[in-house]
C-alpha cells in the first residue's frame, strides 16, 4: 500500500479498513518531554516527528460556569486557586503534579441550576475563533486529523464541578438532577462544535473522556450505565454520525461490564484501555473487534524497563492489528519516568510490528 497521510490513516483505522501501519498516538507528560530533550531530543523538534508518531488536532470550547478563578494562596511549593468550575484545588509547581481538590462550589443540586443558567450563557464568546483562523490552514495543508472536543459525561462532571462522592451518591437519590447535569454538558458542548461547523470548519471527527472505572471495577453498575447515562453517550455519537464524524471515547479504569452497552450505541474507537485497572486488550479485540476499533493498551508501568515493555508490545500489536481498527499507545500517558533511549527503542519496535 502507498503510503497513507496522518489524515488517511487515521480515518481509515476507526473504520478498521486497511493502513499502510498502525497509527501512533499518545500523549507525553511535560517533564517527560522536558527530560529528552535534556538527553538528546533536539530543540525545535516536536516529540512526535523524532519518533515517527502521527498527530490529532483537538479543539475543545469552554462550557464552564466560568466561576471566578482567584488565587486564594501562593508560596514557592503550590498555590490555592479557584478553578471556572467552582472548585478549590490546590495546584503543586512540580512538573507533572495532580492538583488536589479542596473542595467543591457546586456540591448539591441545590446550587446546581445557578451553575447551569451560567454554562448556557454567552455561547458565542467561548470559542477561541481567531486561533481556528490562524491555524486551520496550516492544520489542513499537513493533513493533520481534526476533532472537536466534547466536554460531558461522569467524569468531568464529578471531577470538575460536584465532586465523586456527591455525583455517585445523586445517581441513586437524585437521578434526575444527575441527568440534567449529563444532558447541559452536552447540550453546551454541542451548541459549541455546532457554531464551529456552522462558520465553515470541517472536522474529522468526535473525542471526549469519560472515566468510568477504576482498578477492577466500574464506578457504577452496567444498569445505571444504561438509565443514566448511555442516553448521552448515544446523543453524542448520534449527532457526529448525522454529520459525518467519526467518534472516540476516552475511558481510564476496569470498565469492561460497560461495554455491550457502549459498542451498542455505535461508538467507533475506545481509549485508553488500562491494563493496569485489569483491561485486557487481546480480550477486548477478540469480543468486540469486528465492532470497536482500539487505542491503547500497552501499560504504561513497563515503559521504564525496555525488556519488559517491548515483550509486552510483541504479545500484543500482533493481536490488536490483525484485521485493522487499533492505535499503538500507552494505556494513559508516557510519564516521565521513560528515558529518551527506551523511547527510542519503544518508537523503533512499534513501527517494525505496526507494519503491514
């Protein structure tokens, strides 16, 4: 096969058509890429185009409250702020740090139609148009693959706006504030990519994350899944497909109980499947291969230990390429902890057996 454009390839792989390789997708921490370049990663070159990876576009407007960010305390090891979503968190300076969330303004449904009255306002001003202007054209002319980002579902609105306990325990007493929240998300963010396409912006296709899991177990069983929130899942892809998009669901943790209901409403690939939560790529490829194309699953804890990981990579792209539909990357990220040399190595081996 002649070579494919990132565009092509990508495309071609959601819809499990034949490539001229495997695509290659991940994301790097920044003192990830911040320790290459300090071993050998030559300054001005993107990470991606040393080691041979494709590249996707991601435009993803603001749906927030857009309460107001302050910073409440700062010294020389963290800072205190408030965040658009109404949390206070605490922000470390170290590279690659989580922030920890303090706590959360928009905690009950009580305060909740305060927050939705504020994401349905001022639609137009959210959209970063005069990046789109300047940079769309050269995105194009390097046939890169463009998304729009979708910002909904359980997890960024348990993790940005009510807090996890609050947004699990209102799935079982309050329901129906938890699916207002789920269908405001989306109906937002929506209104968003709608304006974008309206103003004469093609795309590629649909991404948004939605964690569903943690180790061994979803965060909720498949029937409140299916009451709850496949109905948006669903809308989502409904309305990509309705204007030829393409869609991809980002999803950490053990949610393999979920996914009949999630290959049923038509979603066309699944990131990031987390070996470490207990996903088993070769499994997955084996029940819902002729249905779900794969991004992901090669476990990030073994990237430090090249003999390791490169056992693992020939176990497992062999398997998840067969057939097409799968995107060579790690199962979340690549830390920081990955020498420039195993990346090296890493790179090499994914584009031998990512061949066809």
């Amino acid at each position: 096969m002649v070579k494919l454009t990132e565009r092509e390839r990508i495309l071609r792989t959601y819809k499990r058509e034949p490539v001229d390789r495997i695509p290659m997708l991940d994301n790097a921490w920044r003192g990830t890429v911040k320790r290459w370049r300090a071993e050998g990663l030559p300054e001005g070159v993107a990470w991606e185009d040393h080691f041979g990876f494709d590249r996707w576009i991601r435009v993803m407007p603001d749906n927030s409250p857009r309460y107001e960010r302050r910073i409440l305390e700062e010294n020389e090891r963290y800072r205190i702020e408030t965040t658009y979503w109404g949390a206070t968190q605490k922000v470390f300076r170290e590279l690659d740090s989580t922030p920890e969330v303090l706590d959360f303004y928009y905690d009950s449904s009580d305060k909740w139609e305060e927050a939705k009255a504020a994401m349905l306002k001022d639609l137009d001003d959210r959209i970063n148009w005069k990046y789109l202007k300047e940079n769309y054209p050269k995105w194009r002319a390097e046939g890169r693959f463009l998304q729009l980002g979708l910002w909904f579902g359980f997890d960024v609105a348990h993790t940005r706006l009510t807090g996890t306990e609050n947004m699990l325990i209102g799935m079982y007493e309050e329901p129906e504030w938890v699916t207002d929240i789920f269908d405001t998300y989306l109906t937002t963010s929506l209104r968003l990519a709608e304006k974008i396409l309206a103003a004469g912006y093609e795309f590629d296709g649909v991404f948004w994350y939605d964690d569903m899991g943690y180790k061994g177990s979803p965060f909720f069983s498949p029937e409140l899944y299916r009451t709850l929130l496949k109905p948006y899942h669903k809308k989502a892809v409904d309305w990509a497909h309705e204007r030829g998009l393409v869609t991809e669901m980002h999803s950490c943790g053990y949610i393999e109980p979920l996914l009949p209901d999630v290959v049923d409403i038509g979603l066309e690939m699944l990131n990031p499947l987390e070996v470490k939560a207990g996903m088993d790529p070769a499994r997955l490829k084996n029940l819902y291969g002729d249905k779900l194309a794969f991004h992901g699953g090669i476990n990030a804890q073994l990237w430090d230990d090249i003999e390791l990981v490169k056992a693992e990579m020939e176990r497992i792209i062999p398997v998840m390429k067969e057939g097409g539909g799968y995107v060579f990357a790690s199962d979340h990220s690549i830390p920081n902890s990955v020498s420039f040399e195993n990346m090296t190595e890493i790179a090499k081996l994914a584009h031998k057996l990512g061949s066809y």
